[in-house]
C-alpha cells in the first residue's frame, strides 16, 4: 500500500506518468527486442565486467542483423558509399571506374552534389527510375511506374505509414486488418498503436507453414461481426516462419482479396533469400498482372523490399522502398503529403538502395567480385538453413520445418505439463520462461514463439541462421543439449 | 453531378479512397512542401524541357537545406564517413589521423564492427555518451547521464515521438499542446494526425518575435475550457521567425511551466546558428538547472537537436537527437519500447551526430581546417541574415524583423484589400497567392506566412537566407521588384 500510495504521490508531481501516457502505446509489444533481448544486454555487460557466468560469450541469435553476426557488406556498395560521402576519392585512382560512375549518379541526383541535401520525400527520382526498372526485369517485363515508387526508412516505415492511411472508423466500422499467425511483431505493435483491429489467421505448420484460403475465410467471416475488414498483410518468404509460397497460394490469396475486397500488403523483403530446392520467390505483383486485367485493373497492391536483409544485410542504413499498385490517385495525394512532413528518408539508405537494384553488370569492372560476395553469401545461407533444420530435428521434442527462405527457422517445442505450470506461477509466458532459462544457462538469446503469435497450446522460439557456420554449429549443439536439459528436469 | 456519380461509382470499386482513408492524415497539412513547392517542381522540369519562363532557373528558398544552396560540407565530417562507409580506406595513408581513430572508435561500437548492424534502439551507446559531454560542455558542467539521450531520425522524429506519448483523453479531457503561432509546421502536422488539440500562442511581432508570458496565460486559460492542456513546445532561436530568446525570457518560460504543470519541449535544432550582437544561445536545461531544484529536480523537459542545421547542414543523413530531463521512469520504458519498433535510426546519421558533439579538438591534424571551414559558413550566414533584413527593410510595404539566428527571414508584407479579394475569390489565402505570383514571374520560391500561422489579416512569407550571398543579392532584388510591381498592379 505504501508503494502505491508513493505511486499516486509521484503520479500527482509528474505532468506525464504511466497512468496519463498515451494508453495505445502501452498495449505496444515488440518481441525481437523485449524483456530477453534486454536481459541478454544486461549479461554481456557483467560478462565484460568479469562477473562469472556458465557460457563465455552472449549469442544474439534473435534478429535478423546480419553484419552483426560477421556478414560482410558488398565491397562495390561500400566503395560506392564512401566516394558518395566524400567525393575527393572520385580522384582516387584505386576506386574502380563503375564504382565511380555509380557514385556520380548518384550524386548529380542530389541538391548541391550532396547526401547532405534534403531529397524529395518520394525519393530520389534516379534511384525511383533504377527501382523501377528492377522490379521490371523481376517480374519479367510486367511494366512499373517510377511514380508509384516511394523510398521508406527501411521497409518498417513503409508497412506502417501504409497502416496509417487505412485506419478509420469506430467500434463495429473499425478498421481491421488480417497478419498471419505467426507474425513479425511490427505489424501487431502498428496496429496496436494505430488502434486498428488485428485479425489473426493461422499458417498450416503441418503443411510447412503454408496458406489456406478457408482459414482466410473462418479469420475475416468471424472479425466481420465486430469491425470493418480493409487489408491482408502476407509475409513472403515469412517472417519468423520461413516458408516460400507457391505460385499457386499466391494467386489464390488475390482472387479472396479481390473478392472479398481488401487491400492487399505483400513483404517481400526476403525476396533474394530463398534456398530449398523447387521453391521460388513469386512476386505479388508478377502474379497479379498475369491474373489479367480483371484483377491487375483493380486489386490494390503495395509491395515492401528492404536494404536490410537478402545478400545485402545493410540494416543500419534504413534503406527500403515500397511500390503502390492500382491506389487511388487522390489517396496517393494524400500519402505524398503524409511523407512530406518527414521531409525525406535517409539519402544514404536511399544511395544503397539504388545500388542492389541496380548491381555491377556483367562487363564492368567490379561485376566478377560483386558475383562472387553475393553467392558466397548466399550459399553460406542455404547451408545454414539445411544445417538448422536437420540438427534442430535430430532433438526429441523439438520439431521444425524447412527454412525454405528469409533467415529464421521457427521450431516448434515440447514443453512438459510441469514447466508449463512453472511459468504459469511466476506470470510467464512457457516459451519465454524456456528461452530466459536457455539465455541464463548458455548465453543464447532468442526470441519466445508467443512474441510472433502462435496456436494455443503449442509453444516455438525463433532463431536466425545467421552465426558464422562453425558458430551455428555450436549454437544448435547447444540448444540441442539445453533441450534435453531442461526436458529432463521438468518431467 | 456526372463527376460527383463518377466519384461515388470509383469509390465503390476501391477499397481505399479518400472517403474511406484515415481522416486524421487528411488533416494534416505541411506548407514547407506543400502545392507551391510541388509547383516549383514543375516549373523547374518545364524549364529543363526548354519551355520558356519569365527566369532561367529556379530559385528554392523555402526549405532549410543548405548543401542544396551550396553550403559546403566539413570535411572531417565526410573524411570520417567515408571510412566508416568503406573501412579498407583505413589503410590509406592520405586521410588524418585523428579522421582514422574516430573512424575506429565508431566501427567499434558498432556490431560486427560495420555500419550496416542495427545500433541499440536509443542509438549507439558511445554516442549517447560523446552526446551528454557535449551537453554537459556547452551547458557549463550541468551533468548529463547518457541515458537520457535518444538518437533520432532527424530532429522530427523525435519530436513526433514525444507528442506521441503524451496524447490521451477524449473531448474535453483531450491533450492540449501549446505552440508559438507563427509555428514550424511539423508541430501542427503531428498534432493534427494524433488528433491532439493544438493550443496557438502568438509571439509578439513588435517585439522581435519574443514570448509573452501574459499571452501564453491567455492561450492557456481559453485552452482549458475544452481541452487539457499538457505540454509546451518552444522553437529556440525561432523558425520561421529567427529571433534568439533572452535568458529572463527562458527563465519566465520554466516558471510558467512549473506553474501550470506542463510538458516542456524545446527545439533547439538552430543552437549554433545565433548571429545578431548581443544575443546568445541559452539552452532551457541550463536555465533550468540554474533555477535550482525546486525546478531542476521537477519541470519535465525534452530538448531537441539535429545534425541537419547549423553550420553542417547535413539534412540528407536525418541524424538527430533528444535529451529528456525528470521524464518518469515508467514513462522512459515506454519511450524505449516505442523506439525499439522501428529498430534503429539510420547509424550514418548517428555517426555524423557523433562527430557533430565531437569535433577535431586543438591540437589534433584536423583541428584547424575545421574552424576555418565551420566559421566560414557560420560569418556567411551572419552575413547573409544582416544582408536579408536590410535590403527587405528598404522595400515600402515590407517589414522584417532581424533575423538573429536560425535560417529564416519572415518579413511582413502588405498586400492590398484589391489583391485580398482577388486571392478570396480564387479560393486562396493572400499571402499563398502573392507567392504563387512570385514563383510564376521570377521563379522564386518562398513558403506563405499561412502556412506557418500569423495574427489574422497580417501577411507574411518566410525566406531562408541560404543562398551563396551573390545569388542572394540577386533574389533580395527580385523580391524588391515583385513586391513593387504586385503593389502596383493591385491598388
């Protein structure tokens, strides 16, 4: 009592206090860098501390940080970068001359010849022109308008800014908008903060975390009674569940948007990140165009791609762009206005982004190496993803799908009645509990299926793929051995 | 009616139109790149297309982007972004030394040494700290706990997060926010889309665009009739309006806040642009804390800094950051919450406000070529903010006060009850229809006061004072010689 009278006291003292905040930012969660990933910080402090622990190091094997986790950047994107920073080395003689004439593009597309200068808040037109190319020879020829390009903040300013054009209403008219379960959690924390309604449909984890459209059905059919579905939001290749969807499923998912009228959201940002034999990344929009123009006239599209993730990893720059498709010109008005007042994102992200869509061609001189970063990038990927699944599914009660594409695999976990109850008792999640436990006994960290969502009853952890092979191999051992651990002791 | 039946037969067959988007974006507006810029877009490709105009080029002074109007950038900055960018230059013996070990002392803080990791959230940890020195420097040793920084995209990201957290009730218990009419358009844009109640207070014309406590009374006492007032936003030195604030003012300003219980946030993004004699840059947390404890260990603060101002312009990186003082601790983990959704700022952007609070010092290689460059284009601005006031104070019919700091003149212009009409019956606000007639017939492009709110029946314009000084001479005369002309033809 006396803390909760101190509470109130000091509640009267500050003018913002957790109990007048904003209540939608309250119901926000962000899993990939919650209570664990907080904890894991705290662990590597003591370590470095010289305070014991049973593991030597902390491995953060929760988000998808690529360079964090020893990937390389691109030497061509680099140099690019840098003679775009500091364009004296435009007369550096060991700069290579595609490199240069990349960075003075893009400069000459900049205010004053500057990443410094302000650019349009759509983008750069020269890199909206180079992206809209690419998506052309993407999708085999089906026309892209530079117009309909906007260049975001990484792809997650992207999703939300496109949520933020969809919400209205009140109570029964309320917008809502369907995510998969599971999700990447940026779109439960949007629509939170948003107050939109989030409908949940489940992916087929018997089926490889596939789609079906009558679950599609029973999700929209049952939010329909209390809100107003507007969109459906599809990961592909998915987040955290790593599966490639078939031509097939994507082109059912368009025919159930178009007739139940919603407004379609297709991540794509693993587009370059597929690995299994017989899968193929499938655009949306390739897709939708040949649906022909019964659906390519009308179902609205917008597609999010990213900087961060595929060969690139480049995360910190916050690069991305995001293509619009069938809007309604009056509603892209709108979106041109919101964008503006941010003024612009980053040029930097915004250069970077030019250069994946627009590599080293064959015949130049930084083409040979660029090819060869990118496989061996690539390749170390596909193995690890072969790697994760098959050491993952050599533990008994741990089961996981292939990681078709993106960088995580998203086993599910048995967790004994009596370490359920355990967590239950102390407030905790079962799957967090396990993975807290996993962290403070060998430093692991990754993220508790019930951060993504996830059937009731059934418990999962996300982990990238991305540790160095030798370091993955240690890791999964050591999952292996802490499962068996903890499986024994809670039996 | 044929359009209106059309209207109504394209709303049906999209999901998302204008009359079903989210009617608080609709709201917003941002005159900085509102109709008249995307005007001077046009203008600018038609002329480019060899389409005859009344002006050879156009001339952009609405915005506050100074590598765009030719300001140089520092070196040492661009020398240390390179090296991050492209590490391999570390080897190269041509960049200084102390470019190379903050180079160093960056990649080391990032994961996997590379600027392409996600940072933590609030930003870079050693930046944080080479941040609150800074402060605790400029602010006389007023200490500064790290913690209490957040890296920012940009100082607008900040800015909106904070206006964020504070918007809650309903009705007549509906966040209020105070800001000075004229205002920096962003605040009015954030507001509108959180559907927070914007409070205007005025700031006294006659007298140099200063703060009267009386005046923020009056805004404040008519406020709580419908709304709850919350918090307090301060532009120091002003945009649009230039003027620096007095350190008594500031003080006034904590008072009344401590008085009234409300959130003070202080954009302080033109702290080193201060020209005029006799004026000088007061940071609110000094006064704060220079008004003893009773103030210092209660006013909540947030201050607001950017790398895009000042003497480095660097807009293109969106590097920014905040500094919150008394936040409540519960509060703060919301705030760190929040952030973490979007993962990171750009870390380029943390890099260069990195370098921004911690330049070349005495002694090191770089050191001198940094003053030289920084007082450089600091005397040109000066220059230019004494050459803007008098040559607009020679033209009958405008009024301009000194332009003491910031970029930005925003002169007075009269414009007659004829050329009232005129713009009344073509649906346009006056001062937006003087502009349009000035960017049509010179090719100059100014924001109208409207956009950034004036007392009823009072026109004005802002004008950066950005242009190398020759041009600005030029521009200065054509705006005397429109001006002159305009009064002309509409009396």
């Amino acid at each position: 009592e006396a803390t909760q009278r101190g509470r109130v006291m000091s509640s009267r003292a500050k003018v913002l206090t957790i109990d007048t905040m904003n209540p939608t930012v309250k119901k926000v969660e962000y899993a990939v860098r919650g209570p664990i990933v907080q904890r894991a910080v705290e662990l590597e402090r003591e370590l470095s501390e010289g305070i014991k622990k049973p593991f030597a190091e902390v491995i953060k094997a929760n988000i998808g940080d690529a360079h964090a986790m020893g990937q390389q950047p691109i030497t061509f994107f680099r140099q690019v970068l840098a003679l775009c920073s500091y364009p004296e080395l435009l007369n550096d003689s060991t700069f290579p001359e595609d490199a240069k004439s990349r960075a003075r593009r893009i400069l000459q597309s900049c205010g004053g010849n500057s990443m410094g200068s302000y650019s349009a808040s759509q983008g750069i037109d020269s890199v909206r022109q180079d992206v809209a190319r690419y998506i052309e020879r993407r999708d085999g020829g089906v026309p892209c308008d530079p117009d309909n390009i906007y260049l975001t903040t990484g792809a997650s300013d992207g999703i939300v800014t496109m949520l933020k054009l969809l919400v209205c209403g009140e109570g029964a008219t309320r917008t809502g908008v369907m995510i998969s379960i599971p999700q990447y959690p940026l779109y439960s924390a949007a629509l939170a903060e948003l107050g939109a309604v989030q409908i949940n449909y489940y992916l087929n984890e018997e089926k490889c975390w596939s789609m079906d459209i009558s679950e599609l059905q029973r999700a929209l059919d049952e939010a329909r009674r209390h809100c107003n579905p507007r969109a459906l939001c599809i990961i592909n290749p998915g987040n955290p569940t790593g599966q490639v969807q078939s031509r097939q499923c994507i082109e059912d998912v368009i025919r159930f948007a178009a007739k139940e009228r919603l407004f379609l959201m297709a991540d794509e940002v693993y587009q370059d990140n597929v690995y299994a034999d017989g899968c193929q990344f499938h655009s949306f929009k390739k897709v939708l165009f040949e649906m022909g123009p019964e659906y390519s006239n009308t179902v609205e599209l917008v597609s999010f791609h990213s900087t961060s993730k595929c060969y690139m990893g480049e995360c910190g720059f916050r690069g991305g762009y995001m293509e619009i498709i069938n809007m309604d010109n009056e509603v892209k008005a709108q979106l041109t206005k919101l964008v503006s007042v941010r003024l612009c994102p980053p040029v930097p992200g915004q250069a970077l982004m030019d250069l994946v869509v627009n590599p080293p061609q064959p015949g130049e001189p930084s083409y040979e190496n660029f090819i060869k970063e990118r496989t061996a990038t690539l390749s170390a990927l596909a193995e690890k993803a072969k790697l994760t699944e098959q050491v993952l599914n050599t533990v008994q009660g741990i089961s996981c799908n292939p990681v078709q594409g993106a960088m995580y695999s998203f086993p599910r976990i048995t967790i004994s009645a009596k370490a359920v109850k355990e967590a239950t008792d102390k407030g905790q999640q079962p799957d967090m509990f396990y993975c807290m436990k996993m962290l403070e006994e060998t430093g692991i960290c990754l993220v508790p299926g019930s951060g993504f969502g996830q059937k009731d009853g059934t418990y999962h952890f996300r982990m990238t793929i991305l540790p160095p092979t030798d370091k993955l191999k240690i890791l999964l051992n050591k999952v292996k051995e802490f499962h068996q651990k903890f499986t024994q002791q809670y039996t």
